[in-house]
C-alpha cells in the first residue's frame, strides 16, 4: 500500500513538472508565427485596386474602403451575363486573398493566372484574380 501511495505521489509529481514545462514552452512566442500574424494581409491585396476584365464583357473593379478601415475593399463587379448579375460586394483582406458574400455563400478572390481561371481566352495571361474555375478577371 505505501509503495502504491508513493508512486502515485512520484507519478502526480512527473505528470505536474511536465505539465509545467509544456505551459512555459506554449507560452513562449514563436517568432515565425508572431511575425507571420501580425503582417497585414492588406498588404498584398492593396495591390489589386483598379480594374480587371474577365470575357464577354465581365469586369471586376477593386477599391479600398477607406471607411470600413485598412484590408476592406468594395468590389463592383458584372460577374455573369445575366442582367442581375452585376453588383457591388464589400470585401475584406485574408492571408489567401480577399473574401466576400455573393449569392450562393461566402466567395475568396484569389490571385492565379490564365490557366487558372479555366477560360480559354484568357491562357495566356499572368496577372489574374480568380474567384473560380470558369470566373476571373485579368490585367494585360
């Protein structure tokens, strides 16, 4: 019995050191991910203010929204070829590009190039924003 009473004490005593010795090492500040979390994701995507044409007639046009605050842009876009299908879409900064609502749920804007959009008349170019394979926009 008192060699069950001590290893159970020796064992809580092990459990509780590595216990502690795990909440100091979370608690520690990874450099890399601190620096990566704290990068404006805004960054990247300031620079696609201006306008993007898709085909037959599509457009994209992005600019900040200065009073929503730094990473939050309008996006006024024809992005179909139905008369109701052009509209203006409030948008915010994320690390994978910019993210918006639009009928049918939750959308990313995202950069990619010709192939990527999945339209063959815009192959050949290499600055688009994608919002799915049959959606994109491009600059020349």
């Amino acid at each position: 019995m008192i060699k069950t009473a001590l290893a159970f004490s020796t064992l809580l005593l092990i459990s509780g050191c590595a216990q502690n010795s795990n909440t100091a090492a979370s608690g520690a500040p990874n450099s890399d991910t601190s620096t990566e979390q704290s990068a404006p994701h805004h960054q990247m995507t300031d620079q696609w203010v201006g306008r993007w044409t898709g085909v037959e007639g599509l457009f994209l046009e992005i600019s900040k929204d200065d009073s929503a605050g730094p990473g939050h842009y309008l996006l006024h876009m024809r992005y179909g070829l139905d008369a109701d299908q052009i509209d203006t879409f409030e948008g915010q900064a994320t690390a994978e590009g910019i993210s918006f609502n639009r009928e049918g749920g939750p959308q990313l804007l995202r950069a990619g190039d010709g192939e990527a959009t999945g339209m063959k008349w815009l192959l050949e170019k290499e600055d688009c924003l994608v919002v799915a394979t049959g959606e994109g926009y491009c600059r020349d």
